[in-house]
C-alpha cells in the first residue's frame, strides 16, 4: 500500500525531529524513525489501529508521546498528522 504525506504532517514530523534533536544528538533520528516503523505497522495492518472517527485512525508510537493521524483513499494510507497526544487529535483532522 503506498504512503502519502499531507504538507502539513510532514513539517510536522520535521518540527517534532528537530525539536528533539536539539533535546539531545540523535534523538530527532530515534524519533523519525520510530515513525517510519509505526508506518510501516499501519501498512501491514491498515484496519489495526483505533478509530477516532469514520475514516481516520490513530496509531501511537511506543516511546514518544506522539501519534499518526490516517486515514484510507483509494487504496493508498493518507497521513493527515504527526501530533502529540496531548493536543486532541480532532485538532488535526482536515
């Protein structure tokens, strides 16, 4: 299933990697990358993560207090947002 970034989730994901690389060298990475891994889970598991409305899921990462907002079109996996779990994700939705 191919992947498509909206313009705003990915400066999203490059604000929240420099942010934490200016936290501590390497940490941007750890953090990109733990995305690229939730991603890749949703690619295997579209269906897999939870609902918050009726096209749109969250799937959060597993060390950092963040999540990737999605949803399905036309057979491709739209990421809508990189966003903390703090901000509630219908913030995001567009």
């Amino acid at each position: 299933m191919n992947v498509h970034f909206l313009p705003v989730a990915k400066q999203e994901l490059a604000d929240a990697a420099t942010f934490y690389e200016q936290q501590l060298n390497g940490l941007g990475n750890l953090f990109s990358k733990q995305v690229f891994e939730a991603i890749d889970m949703i690619r295997l598991f579209p269906d897999g993560c939870q609902l918050i409305t009726k096209t749109t899921r969250k799937c959060l990462l597993r060390k950092f207090p963040y999540m990737v907002l999605y949803g399905i079109i036309n057979n491709t996996i739209v990421i809508s947002a990189i966003a903390h779990q703090h901000r509630h994700p219908r913030t995001f939705l567009r």
